[in-house]
C-alpha cells in the first residue's frame, strides 16, 4: 500500500500519469457536475408551474440525506450548500411555502428549529432518486456487475480518503505559502 511519503519521493512516469489522469478526470466530474445536468434533467420531467430551482433540488437532497442520520438545521443546510445562511433560510422558507419542507423544534433542544421533508418533499426526493438511477444505469451500460462493484467501492474510498484527509492537507499546503507583507 502506498502512503503520502511514496507519493512525494517515489514518483515514477506510470504513477505521475495515473495522478494526473485522475486530476484530469476529476476536473471533467467537478465541470458536469457543476452543470448539474442531473437535476436538470428531473426539473424538466416536472409538471409545468412547479416553481421549482435548483437551489431547491439541492436543499431536498440535503434535508433528505442528512435526515436519515441526524436532525437538519438551516445553518447546517447553508454549511453543506456552501452559501450565506441567511440565503439558505430563503431557500426553506420558499420551500416550506411550496409544501416541500416543514419546520420544527428539536428533540434535542427545543432552542432549535430544525427542517423535515413533507409528503410533498419526499416525493420530488424520490422523483430525483429516479432520474439519478435512470442517468447512472445508461452509463454503466455494457459495464459487468464485477466491474460496477468494484468501482463503487474504490470511488467510495477515494471521496472518503479525499473528504477525511483535505481539511489537513488544506491547512498544511497553506501554510507553507509565503505570507504577503499586503494588508
């Protein structure tokens, strides 16, 4: 197995390409996914007037995600999305009108307002759930189940190696820039 020292001190012409193929290939992923042409492709199967954006897509996902495992917060929805909280609470509001989403009080702490699925919202979660089947199934089209296993499990891994290992690697590589005397 090779760690990091490897990495850095035994590079060879075969490892430098596979890592720059990966870096190539993970910039062409971040670039469609970006596009985010799966929810796209489920906002265009819904009945016309849905009012529905984006921004909303993603909310649904996260609420129905991270719902599975612990209570959702506006502040941690604008955490995993990455934006103001203050657009994030928006973003509910517009989905609590539209029936998608309901507030509540914590179990936990009564202090806080936490964010549910409705029957509404549930059911655009699996109505997405479908369409990103749909889209995986078609490119793993002519793919063996052997090969299908096996990528889940090393793709897993290496988004679970990158999320664990990043913030670290962020703070290390940051800190050996040099410090501008700008203020």
């Amino acid at each position: 197995m090779m760690n990091a020292d490897d990495l850095n001190t035994e590079t060879t012409p075969a490892l430098d390409a596979s890592i720059d193929g990966i870096a190539n290939t993970m910039s062409h992923l971040r670039m469609m996914m970006g596009r985010r042409f799966m929810s796209r492709i489920a906002l265009s199967q819904l009945a016309e007037g849905h009012g529905m954006e984006l921004s909303h897509f993603d909310i649904v996902k996260i609420v129905a995600h991270t719902g599975q495992n612990q209570e959702v917060t506006v502040g941690s929805i604008a955490e995993q999305m990455r934006i103001d909280p203050s657009r994030a609470s928006r973003i509910v509001a517009d989905l609590v009108r539209q029936g998608m989403l309901q507030r509540g009080v914590s179990q936990q702490d009564a202090r806080r307002a936490i964010v549910t699925l409705t029957k509404r919202g549930k059911e655009l979660n699996a109505h997405f759930e479908r369409v990103r089947r749909e889209v995986l199934g078609h490119t793993l089209e002519g793919w063996s189940l052997e090969d299908i296993r096996q990528f889940e499990q090393l793709f897993d891994r290496f988004i679970k190696d990158l999320d664990c290992r990043t913030p670290k690697m962020f703070k290390e590589m940051t800190a050996k820039q040099p410090q501008s005397d700008e203020a």
